[in-house]
C-alpha cells in the first residue's frame, strides 16, 4: 500500500507540475499608430519587470506566451509616448495596441519608467533603423528630404561622391547593398545623376540598414540590406500632404477604403506624386539651345490594403520613376525603374503567420546620341520573384522564421538601332541573358536565459544561368591573356562556340550561408553582442564609377564569373545612459571576400557582351571601429558617429602577368579611414525649431600621372600605383530651419529655410590633369610640357526654400 501510494503522489506531483507549466496563453495582435492605424514595425511589447517579450514584424504583428494571471504590459516604440497596459489573461487573448506619436515638450524631460531598449535586449547586430520623420529633420541639398544621404550619416556608411545615390557599407561597393522598396529590389535608386534618390519621403515609413548579423531571410548582396517600407495609407479619414520646394514639388493622397468603423476602415490606400520642374523654366532663356534642352524627373508611388477578415489581409504596392535628360546636337538620355508587389497576410493560428508574395522589378536605361551618324541604345534588368516567410511563435524561448523563394533574372546587354533617316549605323542586337535564384532559409531567436540569447540560422541557395543560344569556348580556357609586349591583358581568342538547348541550366551554383548573432546582456542597461554572417552574391555590377550611374550594366555568375563569396564577424559592447534618453554603441568588424573582380587597365564595360575578357578575379578585406552616440528624446536630439576603417583589394597576375599593383594590396576606390557625421534637431519654441549636419570624411584614392615620356612625337603619361593617391579631404556643414505656419485640425503647415555647405566648401569630387599650353590658347599655342591639376566640383553653398501642408 504504502509503495502504491509513493507510486500515486509521484504521479499527481508530475501531472500538477505539468498543469502548471501548461497554464500559458498566447498573447498577439497588431500594433499601429493610433491617428493613422498605420502598422507599427519593431514595437516592442513586453510584461514588466520580466526579460519576457516580443517586437512587433514587418506588418506590426507580435505573438508572445504568457502565464495566466494578472500582466502588465509596457509597449514602446520609437518616437511614441510608452503605453502601460494591465490585462489578465485566462485564454488565449487577441490585443490589437495603439500608440500616440511623442509630441516634444518644451519643458524638462520627466522619464516615469524605465524601460528596456530594443538594442540591448535584441540580437540585432550592426543594425540602425531611421524613421521617415527623422529622415524629413536632416538638411539636405536643395530642401529635399531623401533617405539615401540620411543613412551616409550612419556609423559604417559613406558616400561615393559628392551628391551621390549610392553609398558604402564597410568597405563594400555600391552594387554589394540589397535595396529593398516593399520587397522589391531597386537597381538603381537614384535621380539627376546620384544626386537625388528615387524615394520619397512623403511616401515612406521607415528604412532599416543591416550592415551585419543579417537574418537568413535576406540575401543576393554582401555588404549590407536596405529595407525600405511605404506608408499603408490612413484608414480613418481622408488626408491631403504636399511640399513645394526649389527643384520638385510633391502631394501625397491616403483615405479609408470601405466603410469607416470606429477602429477604422477594413482598408486605405496612399497616392504620392513629385516632379522636378528645371525644364519649365528652361524655355525662358535667352539662348536658343538652352531652350530646347530637357531636364527632369518625376516618380509615383502606391500602396493599397485591405482585410479579408480577422486572419487575411492582402497588400498591394508600386513605384513608378523616371529621368529625362535631352541636349538637342548632343545625346538624350532616360532611364528609370518600375517595381510592384502583391502580398497576402495569413494567420493559421496566434503562433504562425504567413506572408506570402509576388514582385516585380525593373530597370532600363536608353541613349541616344544625335551628331553625326544618329543612333539610340536601350539596356534593361528585370526579375520576377516568388517567396513564402512564415514567422512561428514556439513559445518563450524561441521565435521560428523560416521561408523559400524563386527569382528569374532577364538582363539585356543592349541594342543598337540607328535614329533617324540619314543615320548608317547598322541595328545590333546585343544577346539577353536569363538566370534563376531559388532559395530556401531557417531561423531561430532562442532565449537561452534571461540574459544571454541566440540567433543562429542558415540560408541556401542556388543560381544557374539558363542557355539562350550558343556560348564561346576560349583557347585553353581562358578569356584573358596576358601580353608581354604592351605589358596588358587583352582578349583570349575564341576557338569555338558551344551550342546548349534553350534556358538549360550553365553553371550551377550553390551556397550555404550561416548567419549567427549572440547577446550577452551585462545588466538592464548594457549588453555585448558577437555575430558572424556568410553572403552570396550572385549578379554582379559592370561599372568603372565609385557609384551608381544611369549606364550601370548587370551581368550573371557563369563559367569564368564566379559567385561573390563574404564572411563577417563582429562584436559589440551597446550601453544606455539616464533613462535610454543616450544611447551608446561601439562595434569592431573584419570581414574579407572572395571572388572581388577589377578591370583591367583601359578596359570598358559599355557595350561589351563578353566581360569576362576585361575581368581579372582576386579577393578583399576591409576591417573596422564605428562609434555612434544618440539622443533620442527632450528638446535636442541626434546623433554622432565615427568610424576607423580600411578597405582593400587584391588582384594577382595571371597567365604571366603581373595582375594590379603586382599582385599586392592596394586600397580600393570607397576607402575611407576617418568618416564623422553628426546630426541633431533642436526645438526652441512651438513654432520654430534648427536642425544641422556636419560631415568629414578622408579624400577618396585616386590614380595619378606621376611622370610621363614622348614616344613618336606623342606625350605618353605614366601612372601611380592603383589608388596610390587621394583627393583632398571631404568636409561641409549643412543647416536649416523649420517656421511652422497654421495648425489647426484641418490644416497643417510649415516653411522650411536651408542652406547646404555652410561655409561654401569646394569638395573635389575629381581631379585631372592637362597640358597646359603657351599663350593659353588652344588654337595657336603650343605645349609646354607642363601638367596642370583641374579640380572638379558640383556644389558649394546651395540655399533652399520649400513650403509644406497637411490637410
């Protein structure tokens, strides 16, 4: 009796326990803005006094589990007050939560709780996440507000050239960032040259750039991922937005699709325009060609949804822009990009949610050259791609996100087809190349203890190109040789062409690309982080430019032009200071690549549908300390940060050559060993409030004539080393100044003054180098034999003025 008995208490002692463990609910709903109900992304939702939380994802969705009983909620969200929220849960319990935007109060800052920043509870490595308004308080060329410039603020990121719409992430190339608009891939982000980017503020609710410990769900690139997300559109009312600037004016449209309930309409849409207006006024000028010139661009953005019901709800979104510029007796050109995507939000159950879509993007640019024998040429990229992301809440201490996708790559080289009647030149017809990416990828957050959490995961993916006719077959299998007479590569001879069925698969590719990220929280207020990430990058970027260009040219991984392959590693000490109002990071990288190609001297891209005969393979480095401090609430606000940095490159000889700079280490193009940036916004009084930006950044290498020779009566300079020189240092300051106008509930305005480069600096984005000549007259005057440097630059102070209202 007495052993039956043991026997009995043992078994009640288990199932009490297990009863006891299984008293846990599930807690989930959507976290949005409480004017707009726009989705909230990264809120964090957390039960007080508990290391126990979620933060909300790409839809403003969060799942967490929670023990039975009596909770307090705190739900936080950057640039919104704190909600406190105490709830008692006996089921399963579906919270929807809306947060009221912080409105800066011009007296003391009163902080009544302490709360956890997402930065030192989170496994997010190498990660800055920078809002739209945020983005609309930094000074900016010509008053425009642009997401691009904002983020070459940020520790770890610089800009190629002055103005320009491309940028660097650690000693990564322009091509080497993922940039995402809804999913879509954006090739080219850039307007007027890389003066401009092609996003819209208006239309935008925040961009987060991963530089590192990126999460398994991105891939394709190997230097950093720019995921942009549009604004959903006000599903409570009807609302008008616009600016009237110096260059470009903008409105934006957002309204309730359906019937409006008191939580809002099961629907809203968002409608925003801009357009730049130099060619309106062109015609007012007194000289014939300049009247007749073109200037301007112009983009469109979309962005719709709609609830099915409680568990579905569809999206759908677009963006439209294009440039136009046409010099009449000189060349026209136009180039622009198109993307859309549709999605389907479903929730199986509180713990998985689905998102399933289908994009669409691309890109496509057309010259035209007018003198003499006329013609035009036309290049284009595009893709179509299909993928799944599940997002699976396991319980307290793991949170799943697992997925696949498919992309199909189209890149046309170029056609050539004469223009107008008097024109000889003879229509060539570049061959297109098609490619396919498919993948798959697995992650874990797991909270190991209250203090230390693990995000490991692991991507897979596979490219092939697919056959569209015939490819070439080059002499002992090489596409470059080496030619010790002129002492440069040249082009290996073709023996033969190898005829495969079309779209066959060439060249299969597969890559495995484990990503992990560590947290070690110290305390409440500091933690140290460590992470480790593989990239694989399987199209890559013809250009010989530092940055994006209107004639960029794309090509595929194939026989001779392998995957880009990078591995990261980086650790990290986060702190936060009074109350999280400071915020304090430092974090060290190494990251080397394989696979890096440089052209060989004197080559082209253009107009060349054979690059692997110009390409010559090697690898990179860059390693690096950033620095960033950040004020996130009170009156002041803003950010300073600096980065130590060096980014290098080695190309070896092959085939008897010597390869570029013989082989050894040379800095590549984007190094830049000293980069500060700081930033900040200051409220003096209900009306007006400053806000100023100052950058420093080392001159980026450049290649230099270092002496030169006369060979047949020609001078004939010799060059430096790849990149043994620099440019000037890079230095300006930029401030403005915000008026606001009428505020009442109908109508919102306010008056933006500006000036960029304070202090009229004159930045030289290049330098070159000319004969000067005796007389100084070009028709008449002989050569000296002397050089002369030439400095280029595109800005000095620039004023601005723009006018902004809501409605």
């Amino acid at each position: 009796m007495v052993i039956k008995l043991k026997c009995w208490l043992i078994i009640a002692t288990i199932f009490v326990s297990f009863a006891a463990n299984a008293q846990k609910y599930t807690l989930s709903g959507y976290v949005r803005d409480s004017v707009t109900n726009e989705f909230l992304i990264g809120a964090t939702v957390q039960i007080e006094n508990t290391s126990i939380g979620a933060s909300s994802n790409a839809y403003g969705y969060y799942s967490m589990t929670v023990n039975n009983g009596e909770v307090t909620l705190l739900v936080n969200y950057t640039g919104y007050e704190q909600k406190s929220l105490t709830i008692e849960v006996t089921s399963n319990l579906t919270l929807d939560i809306s947060l009221k935007e912080k409105i800066t109060s011009l007296n003391e800052v009163v902080v009544s709780s302490t709360k956890k920043d997402r930065k030192i509870v989170s496994t997010d490595m190498s990660v800055e996440k920078i809002s739209a308004k945020e983005i609309k308080q930094i000074p900016m060329v010509l008053g425009e507000a642009d997401v691009l410039k904002s983020i070459q603020l940020l520790p770890g990121v610089s800009a190629p050239n002055e103005g320009s719409g491309g940028f660097n992430v650690r000693g990564g190339s322009a091509d080497q960032n993922l940039i995402l608009l809804d999913e879509a891939i954006v090739y080219n982000p850039s307007h007027l040259f890389g003066f401009f980017s092609v996003f819209n503020a208006d239309a935008l609710k925040d961009a987060t750039i991963y530089k590192g410990g990126i999460p398994s769900k991105y891939g394709g690139r190997l230097s950093s991922v720019l995921d942009i997300r549009m604004r959903e559109g006000n599903n409570k009312k009807f609302t008008a937005t616009g600016g009237i600037g110096l260059l470009s004016s903008r409105v934006t449209l957002e309204a309730p699709i359906g019937k409006v309930h008191e939580d809002g309409a099961n629907g809203s849409f968002l409608l925003s325009a801009r357009r730049s207006y130099a060619d309106i006024f062109l015609p007012l000028s007194s000289d014939v060609e300049i009247r007749n010139n073109k200037l301007y661009f112009y983009d469109l953005n979309f962005r719709s949804n709609y609830r099915l019901s409680s568990k579905d709800r569809i999206f759908l979104s677009g963006y439209f822009g294009r440039d136009k510029i046409d010099v009449p007796n000189g060349f026209g050109n136009s180039w622009g990009n198109i993307t859309s995507t549709l999605r389907w939000n479903h929730l199986f159950n509180p713990k998985l949610f689905m998102n399933v879509s289908a994009i669409y993007s691309n890109y496509d640019y057309e010259i035209t050259f007018y003198p003499g024998n006329s013609f035009q040429w036309n290049s284009s990229l595009s893709n179509v791609n299909f993928k799944a992301d599940f997002d699976y809440y396991a319980g307290e201490k793991h949170k799943i996100k697992f997925g696949i996708g498919s992309i199909l790559y189209q890149f046309n080289p170029g056609n050539i087809k004469p223009f107008g009647a008097n024109s000889t030149i003879n229509p060539t017809n570049y061959k297109e190349k098609r490619a396919i990416e498919n993948y798959a990828y697995l992650q874990d957050d797991y909270r190991i203890s209250n203090r230390l959490t693990l995000m490991y995961g692991l991507r897979i993916s596979q490219f092939a190109q697919m056959a569209n006719d015939s490819i070439p077959v080059y002499e002992n299998g090489k596409p470059v040789v080496y030619n010790p007479v002129i002492n440069n590569y040249e082009k290996g001879t073709i023996s033969s062409y190898k005829n495969y069925r079309k779209n066959e698969f060439l060249n299969n590719s597969f890559g495995f690309e484990p990503r992990l990220s560590l947290n070690y929280q110290v305390n409440e207020v500091s933690s140290i982080k460590l992470g480790y990430n593989r990239m694989y990058q399987y199209i890559h970027l013809l250009s010989t430019a530092t940055s994006p260009t209107p004639l960029d040219i794309y090509t595929p991984s194939s026989t001779f032009i392998k995957p880009q392959v990078a591995d990261q590693i980086a650790t990290g000490y986060f702190r936060n200071f009074k109350d999280n109002i400071f915020e304090f990071s430092v974090e060290a990288y190494y990251k080397w690549m394989q696979n890096q190609f440089d052209f060989i001297d004197g080559a082209s891209p253009i107009l060349n549908n054979s690059p692997e005969t110009i390409l010559l393979n090697g690898n990179a480095r860059s390693y690096g300390l950033e620095f960033m401090v950040k004020k996130s609430e009170g009156r002041f606000t803003g950010w300073i940060s600096y980065t130590l940095s060096k980014a290098e490159r080695r190309t070896p000889g092959i085939d008897g050559g010597n390869g570029i700079n013989n082989g050894a280490y040379y800095v590549t193009n984007y190094d830049k060993p000293h980069n500060v940036a700081v930033t900040g916004n200051y409220k003096i009084s209900e009306k007006w409030s400053v806000s100023a930006n100052f950058i420093f950044q080392s001159g980026r290498p450049a290649t230099y004539p270092e002496s030169k020779y006369t060979f047949n009566g020609l001078s004939i300079p010799e060059y430096s080393e790849r990149n043994a020189y620099r440019l000037p240092d890079y230095h300006r300051l930029d401030i403005a100044a915000t008026l606001k106008g009428k505020q009442t509930k109908r109508w919102k305005s306010q008056w933006i003054f500006g000036i960029y480069n304070v202090y009229n600096r004159q930045n030289a984005a290049n330098i070159t180098f000319k004969e000067t000549l005796t007389n100084n007259n070009s028709e008449t005057g002989l050569g000296t034999g002397n050089n002369k440097a030439y400095k280029l630059t595109y800005f000095g102070l620039v004023p601005s003025i723009s006018y902004e209202f809501k409605f």
